[in-house]
C-alpha cells in the first residue's frame, strides 16, 4: 500500500535522481541507482514529512509498471503514515490526540515525526484509540 514505485531520471551528467509521481515532494540522487536508493529512505520520509505540515492525507502507492524500482518503507513509517492519515479523515489535529491519548504535545508531535523513532506500541495504542487495529504479517522477499 505504501511500497512507491520510483522514476529514474538519467542524462549526459554522471549520477542519476529518483522521483515518486504520487509523493512530488520526493526527490533523491546518487552516483548509481544503489546510492540514491539508499538516499531514498531519509529523501521519502522528509517529503512525507511535508504532508503533515500541510495537514495533507498521504496518499497510497500506485502499482508499479514493469521495470520501475519500488521504495520499501520502513515498517515504523508504515504505521506512521497510517496513524497520520487516520487523524486526517477524522479531521484531527496533533493536539487532538494528544488529549485523546492523555499524552504530552511533544510525545504527540514524536508519533507523526517521519524523522523520529517512536515505540511500536506507542503507535499501536494510537491506532488502536483511533478505532484501527495494526495487523503485522512476513511475506517472501
């Protein structure tokens, strides 16, 4: 659902950069596509980081088409991008969960901060305040 598919944008310059059609924001870059893929990650979580001070519903995935390298999100920003837009369609703000939660504004702001590392349970106890329930499964690589 969140799996992006990347475009790979080369020319006569050494190196090459990636953009997602469906997060605009995000851009990264490398000598070859490992490096900007490795870049993708920190690239894909900061852009990510704009819908939220936007106030925007990130939005899912499209498929890939054939040949289109795929961006893997972390599991944690998974949940992240969950908790985040399920306070989008309940129209709510950081502040909102905050008091839903019983937590403080900086623990509140921590759980949508693309670029910090929460606790899973602390995000599952959100979600789960929300009316959703975080399912985890493994699949073939």
């Amino acid at each position: 659902m969140y799996d992006y598919p990347l475009t790979v944008h080369t020319d006569e310059n050494p190196g090459l950069a990636l953009t997602c059609d469906a997060i605009p924001e995000f851009n990264a870059a490398g000598d070859d596509l490992a490096e900007a893929m490795a870049e993708a990650i920190d690239a894909m979580e900061a852009a990510l980081s704009i819908y939220v001070d936007q106030r925007r519903t990130i939005p899912p995935a499209p498929e890939p088409l054939d040949g289109q390298p795929v961006l893997l999100l972390p599991s944690l920003t998974v949940v992240k991008i969950e908790l985040w837009n399920a306070m989008m369609e309940r129209g709510m703000r950081k502040a909102d969960l905050c008091r839903l939660l019983g937590i403080s504004q900086s623990q509140g702001d921590r759980l949508v901060d693309f670029l910090h590392g929460s606790k899973l349970e602390a995000l599952e106890q959100a979600l789960n305040a929300l009316g959703k329930r975080l399912v985890i499964h493994a699949e073939a690589a």
